[in-house]
C-alpha cells in the first residue's frame, strides 16, 4: 500500500525514536537517496514492503541485485550502485548484507548506515568465530547444500528465516529464494565503515536466524542507534514501517 507521503511525514515528525530505541538521537546528514542491499536466501524484493515508505518521503531508492555468488562480487554489485548516486546517500543492509555495507560503506556517497538484523563485522573478523559465542540460532540447520550452492529447507525457511511473516507471503519468498555460494559463509571484510560513518541498528527481537543478543552486542560496539522490533528475522517483511522509520531517521528526515 503506498502511503501519503504528508501523512507519513506528519506521523514521522512525531516520533523521534522507534518504541524500544535506545542511545542519543544520531546527527547525521539530509540523504537524498537510499541504497538497499538484501542478504542470504533472498533478493531485492525482499526490500518491497519498505520502498513505498521512502519514495513517500522524497528519496531516490535503489534496490540491489547482489549475486551471492562471491564476496568481492557482491560488494561490486553495491558499489556500482553507489557510484551512480548523486548526493549523500543511506546504505541500508539486512542479515549477511551487512558485511556487504560494512565493506563498501566507505564509499563517498554513504553519509550513513542501517543495519537491519544484520552482520556487522569488524575488519578482518572473523565473523563466524564471533556468532560461535552465542547459541545457535534453529535456521543454521536448515541449510542444504548442492555441491557449493545452499539455500534453506521450506520448513527451516518458513518456521526460522520468515518467522512472523503470513504464511502465504512466507511462501512467496520461499518461492524466490536465491541460493548461495559456500565460499560467503568464510568471507571477511577488509573495513568496518560504521567505525567513520553514523551507524543504525535494527534488533529482531523475535530473530531464529541471528541471534538476537549477538545483533545487540554489535550494535552496541558499533554505537549504533538502536531499536528493537517485536519480530523475526525478516522485519523488514512483516513490520515495513518500523524498518522505514529507521531508514528515514538515518537520511535525516
């Protein structure tokens, strides 16, 4: 559904942080447009529910088509987007995306970062070995690989990744899910952008596949402004607005 972009604004304007925020409100910068990158087991649809939201406010929105097939290919895919913008822009990452931002957020144009249940890795972290502290969430399981490629069982997809989500719309995820290549599960950025640029965090309280406490301690190194949503690990999915109202923030709006 496509919002008023008056009424949306008026409503924004009287929220200064989403319920369950916490740390000072963030000064950052008027974007003009806003970047979005998907992460494992889906593509740039996955952003569809979020779009309406920003365009109603006045930003340019791109969402990108990340291959999944390698690290440097991926962090090419958003960059070639960056390049094409044209003033301050919003990096927005969800789950294995945020390596993807934390890694190309460095670029110019990025004038700050979202992040949204997200990875966020210091440089040459290993990001495995930090998850490892935390107990494992119930979708790690449900991956199968054919030779290199993975992708999540339906049950593992519906009951642990799209938690929250209706079911017919689970289904219709399940049905475009994008599978993956073995070598990502070992990648490591080279930089950590949310070191230099002002940095958001989104926690899904309800998450099975990051663990929710793993997602607070890297907000909180990050010190990132944060919110937690009441939902799984596709917030962006299933609570669009609450996800838009953190992007806007972070554009300045």
């Amino acid at each position: 559904m496509i919002i008023d972009r008056r009424t949306f604004a008026a409503a924004l304007a009287t929220t200064l942080l989403v319920p369950g925020a916490v740390g000072a409100t963030t000064s950052v910068p008027r974007a003009e447009n806003v970047v979005l990158v998907h992460g494992l087991f889906a593509d740039g649809s996955s952003w569809a529910g979020v779009i309406p939201h920003l365009q109603a406010a006045g930003l340019n929105v791109t969402s990108v088509q990340n291959p999944l097939d390698d690290f440097d290919n991926a962090v090419a895919s958003v960059r070639r987007v960056l390049d094409r913008q044209r003033g301050p822009t919003v990096l927005a990452g969800h789950s294995f995306a945020g390596m993807l931002i934390s890694e190309s957020g460095v670029h110019p144009a990025v004038s700050s970062l979202v992040y949204v249940a997200a990875r966020a890795p210091d440089a040459g972290e290993d990001y495995a070995a930090l998850a490892a502290r935390y107990p494992t969430p119930p979708a790690s399981a449900g991956i199968q690989f054919d030779g290199d490629w993975g992708a999540l069982t339906e049950r593992a997809f519906l009951e642990d990744f799209a938690n929250g989500v209706p079911t017919p719309d689970a289904r219709v995820l399940y049905a475009v899910q994008a599978p993956f290549n073995r070598a990502l599960t070992s990648a490591r950025t080279t930089q950590a952008a949310w070191r230099s640029k002002p940095s958001f965090y989104a926690v899904s309280k309800q998450d099975r596949t990051i663990n929710p406490d793993l997602q607070r301690f890297m907000a909180q190194r990050m010190k990132a402004e944060t919110v937690e949503i009441e939902a799984g690990h596709l917030s962006l999915v299933s609570h669009p607005q609450d996800v838009a109202r953190l992007i806007l923030k972070a554009a300045g709006s």
